[in-house]
C-alpha cells in the first residue's frame, strides 16, 4: 500500500487559519479520529476541483459550517462530523496518478465508468458517502448526520435536507465549491494555449 498519503501530524495538513481560529479545539475535539483514520487520509490524493483535494475542502467545509451551526443555533457536533464526511463517497470523481499506484487503482473506477445523466456523480455522490461513513465510522452513525450528508447536493437531491446542519452544510458546500472554481482568466489561458486551439490559430495565421 502506498504511504504517501498518511501523516498522524494532522495538524501539518490543516490550513493556519482554521487552527488559530479560537474554535478550533472544540471542532478538532469532534473530528480528531476522522482526521487520523487511515481510509478518510486517502482524500489528500483525491482531486476535488481546481487544485484542491477533497481532504482540504471537506476540512473547509466542516470548519465553517461549525462556525455557522453557532451562529444559527444548529448542533456542532453534527455539523464538524457531516461537514467533514459529505464527500466521503468511495471512489474518486477525477483522475490523479497518485491514485493510479494505491490500492491498485481501486478508486479511479468511476473516472472511467459511463452513466446515465442521474447516474452521474453529481447526483449519487451524497448518498454514496452516506453509506461509506457508516462503513468506516459505525460509531458516529445517526440519524442527523446520516440525512445531512445524503442531502447536501439539494436541489439536485429534490429532497431537501431535514435539519438545520444539512442545510449550512448545502449553503456552505456550495459557496466553497464556487470559491475553488478556477478564475475565468485561468480558464481563458487554458483554452488560449491548448493544443487543438494553438494548432488552428498558427493554421490561419493569427499569432
Ligand atoms: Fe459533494
Ligand atoms: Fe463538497
């Protein structure tokens, strides 16, 4: 198996603004076995969006929805958990080579498979993960936890979530998710300097 992935230093992979917030010993005393476990260490090699691993957003993720579960009145301890594992799902939706050498590619299968529009990730993934935590972590299953992770891709899930955790994860899922989002001149540069687009620019003679 490979090693590249696993550190018990959790804090070396914690970015310094989340550990210096003054909360941060309340949300890493709910997440802390999370943190260390074997499998959900996996996610630093599973790419997420733009440049960033579903470790670093699901981390992202969780701090701030706790943060918000104070601000409106929702459980903590719920929020830090499902926060954390909302995109538990077990498979990767993208490709790295990283994941090519562990556990024998096992985790790319879905990069490759062929789905239906419903079938695809953005509508199973909650689910997905809904049942992967309670794998891995049978003992944090409940029932809150259970409904926010499965919900949180709402409206795509039609079923909106049932409490208020799963609906500040939701918000805050999708306004990380934006800020990951490579900037349109990114974007305009990739495009730019593609092979397909450098070839027909030099075929028609603009420079
Ligand atoms: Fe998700
Ligand atoms: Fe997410």
């Amino acid at each position: 198996m490979s090693n590249k992935y696993y550190d018990e230093d959790v804090l070396s992979y914690i970015d310094h603004s989340i550990i210096l917030n003054p909360f941060f010993d309340e949300w890493y005393g709910y997440v802390e076995k999370i943190l260390l476990n074997d499998e959900f260490q996996k996610r630093k090699l599973f790419p997420h969006h733009h440049n960033i691993s579903v470790w670093d957003h699901s981390i992202l993720v969780s701090f701030r929805s706790f943060i918000m579960s104070k601000i409106f009145n929702a459980d903590s301890r719920n929020t830090a958990i499902a926060g954390l594992l909302h995109d538990f799902y077990p498979w990767s939706w993208m490709y790295s080579e990283d994941l090519e050498d562990l556990d024998g590619g096992k985790y790319l299968v879905e990069v490759y498979a062929k789905h239906s529009l419903f079938e695809m990730h953005a509508f199973t993934h909650g689910e997905a993960a809904a049942l992967n935590y309670v794998k891995f972590f049978p003992e944090l299953e409940n029932s809150r936890i259970t409904n926010a992770i499965k919900t949180h891709m709402f409206p795509l899930t039609v079923i909106p979530p049932k409490n208020k955790e799963g609906f500040i994860i939701s918000l805050v899922d999708k306004f990380n998710s934006c800020n990951e989002m490579p900037s349109p001149r990114f974007v305009a540069e990739k495009i730019k300097n593609s092979k397909i687009v450098v070839r027909a620019t030099k075929a028609i003679g603009i420079k």
